[in-house]
C-alpha cells in the first residue's frame, strides 16, 4: 500500500467521525426546534378554543356559566397532560388533535347541563338553587354515561387495533373521556351554584303592569274572565270615570 494511500484513508477515517457528530447534531437542533413549535402551536390553538367556548356560553347563558365550563373542561385537559408527563410518552400531533377533541367533547355536555339548569328555573319557580341545580344534574347524568360510555367503545377499539401510529392518539382520547364523566356534571355545576347564580340571571321577570302604570289589555281580560259573573256584570255596568 503507498503512502498517498494510506494518508488518504487516515484522513477518511478521520473525518467519518466529524460528519457523523455534525449529521446527528444538526438532526437533534431540528428536533428541538419541531418540539418548541408544536408546544407554541399547540398552547395557542388552546387558547383560541377555550376563549371561543368562554365567548359562546357567556352569550347563549350567562358568565358564571362560560367560567365553570371553562375551568371543568380545562380540568380534563390538564390531567391529559399530567398523564403523559407522568409516564414519559410520546406527545405529538395527533396527541394535540386528542386533547382538543377532548375540550370539544366536554364543552356538549357542559351545555346540556347549563340548558337544563335555565330549564329547571323556568320550570321549578319555587324551588331553592341548590334544589335546582341537583335536579339538573339527577336528569341528566344518565344521558351521559350513556353518551359517554359509548364514545369509550369507540375509542378503546382503535386503542387495541388501531395500530403504533393511533396509539397515543387514541390513549389521550380514552383519559379524557373516562375523567369528562363527572367534570361537567359534579366540577361545572357546583361551581355555577358556588359563584352564586340566580333565576333573574337566566328568568326574565314577568310584566305585570303596561307602560305609565296602566295594566296591560291582555292581562285585564284574563283577570275579568277569571271573575265570578256578579262581579263581572257589576263591573261592565259600572260607568267610565273617563266618559
């Protein structure tokens, strides 16, 4: 073997550790770099959903409402993450797209408690808040187990047969719905009753009474249709003050 040879091959040698400490170098700033990106997109695409479901339940019901459901579906979405960073798994785009499906999921049956809430006020007019807010809950609990334990089946079938590339996805779906069973309905109402909601906040006041005090023409005639017939004869032939 010559000695341009072997000079040649002693720098080859050399230099294949370089490269290999410059590719693998490169390849972990890229990593580092995908990872902080996603974390940016991910807290800004949370973000954007929790402040467009505050925005519509604050307007379809009232506040209290937008920031119990918001703290009980957040709630959801914080034991999904401490799931994952308990354990050491992979959090990826498709986890991300779990854990907003998740946020999407709950926020329904938040909404189906808060109508049933405005429904009972409207309904139950002398009943306490508390009462009310129990029997919201009581009527619809078994609606979402129902819902709830369905959407689980599904679930756990791509769970076990989805394959390596819907694993994570699929786990993040399963802790999220197993812990949305009781947020919306034992974490969303108790906190509704505990900031201390009414039924003027939902319940309009009924009129009683027409503008500048005179009685509305609809509410007299229900009143004199109500009357016993002596009173009513007696109160036609009575002359208008007015005449």
């Amino acid at each position: 073997m010559s000695s341009a040879a072997a000079v040649r091959a002693r720098d080859g040698g050399a230099a294949g550790p370089t490269i290999r400490r410059r590719r693998s170098s490169a390849s972990s700033s890229s990593g580092r770099r995908s990872a902080r990106e996603l974390y940016e997109n991910g807290a800004l695409a949370l973000l954007l959903v929790s402040l467009g479901i505050v925005g519509y339940l604050a307007m379809r019901f009232e506040w209290r409402f937008a920031v119990a459901a918001i703290i009980a579906n957040l709630h959801d979405v914080i034991i999904i993450l401490g799931f994952f960073a308990l354990f050491q798994w992979e959090f990826s785009l498709p986890v991300l797209a779990a854990v907003l499906a998740v946020l999407g999921y709950s926020v329904n049956e938040s909404v189906v408690i808060a109508d049933r809430i405005r429904e009972n006020f409207r309904k139950m007019r002398k009943a306490t808040v508390t009462h009310v807010i129990d029997n919201a809950i009581t009527r619809t609990i078994s609606r979402t187990i129902i819902t709830h334990g369905s959407t689980l089946m599904m679930v756990l079938s791509i769970l076990f047969f989805g394959g390596e590339t819907l694993h994570y996805f699929a786990l993040a779906l399963t802790i999220g719905i197993c812990f949305g069973i009781y947020s919306s309905v034992l974490v969303m109402a108790p906190l509704v009753m505990w900031m201390g909601v009414s039924r003027e906040d939902l319940v309009k006041p009924e009129k009683k009474a027409g503008a500048g005090g005179r009685q509305d023409p609809a509410v007299t005639s229900q009143q004199r249709a109500r009357q016993p017939p002596s009173r009513r004869v007696g109160h036609e032939n009575r002359p208008d003050p007015e005449c």
